[in-house]
C-alpha cells in the first residue's frame, strides 16, 4: 500500500469527498468535514466510538450519533466503506483505492495490502442475473507477524 497521509493524497481525497457531496445533494458541513478528515487522517480502520473520541477534541458539541450517521453516509455515497468483519462493531476506511483487507484474530488490527488478482474477481455465473452487484471485497482473516512472535 502507498502511503495515504501525504498531503496530496489528503487534499484530492478531500475534494473527491466534496465531490460526492455535491454529487448526492449533501451539504458539506462542518460536522461532515471533521469526521471525512479524522477517518483520512489514520490507517486504522476505526469503529465509530475512536472516530468520535477524536473529532470531540476540536469539535466538544458534536454527538455520538452525528458521528455514527456522518459514517454511515460517508459509505453511502462512495466516499469511504465499511470494513466488513464477522461480530465486531462496524470498522471504517477512507482510503478508496484499490486495496484488500487483513484482521489479525488476536489484536484486532485491520491492515490493508494490495494483490491486484483481487481487484477483478469474477462473480459465479448467473449471479448478476439475480444481484446487482455494487462493490466486491476481499477479506482475510489470521494472525499478524507480530501476534505470530507472541506464539514463540
């Protein structure tokens, strides 16, 4: 993965992030802006509850529940997903590029990589006959390098 927190990559993320604002007929709001930038602003694929504990430092009126949505939406038009994980909460990443997706089962950290094979899957036969098919992941599961040397 190439490194996300340049400030070239922040601002056109920020005016894709317009973008799709205007796009969908949102205002872009303050509320909205601290929440996209706080999500850019880290790689670890916060829950909610991190996102909120960090924009009540500049933002201390802001709600919970404002977060929550604000996330939500942000998925909802494309300009970031929810990393999807088997019973934890909701997981959240800014970065739109082509990439994959690791959780290690130990610590809880989700990393990103990129295996371009991945990018194009195939859906089975007959699938898109059935589904309108909007976004395919890939997801995988195991221990991370470090949890591995806890295992020595």
């Amino acid at each position: 993965m190439k490194n996300r927190r340049t400030k070239q990559w922040e601002r056109d993320r920020l005016e894709m992030f317009r973008q799709r604002c205007r796009d969908s007929g949102l205002k872009i709001t303050p509320q909205r802006l601290i929440v996209y930038q706080a999500l850019l602003r880290t790689d670890q694929h916060p829950a909610a509850e991190q996102i909120y504990r960090q924009v009540r430092r500049q933002m201390p009126n802001m709600s919970f529940d404002t977060v929550n949505r604000t996330l939500a939406t942000l998925a909802r038009i494309g300009a970031a997903f929810i990393v999807e994980g088997t019973g934890q909460p909701r997981r959240f990443d800014g970065g739109m590029e082509d990439h994959q997706h690791f959780r290690c089962l130990r610590c809880d950290k989700i990393f990103d990589f990129h295996h371009p094979p991945f990018d194009n899957i195939e859906e089975p036969k007959g699938l898109g006959k059935k589904f309108k098919i909007l976004r395919k992941t890939v997801y995988l599961e195991g221990l991370c390098d470090k949890c591995i040397g806890l295992e020595k």
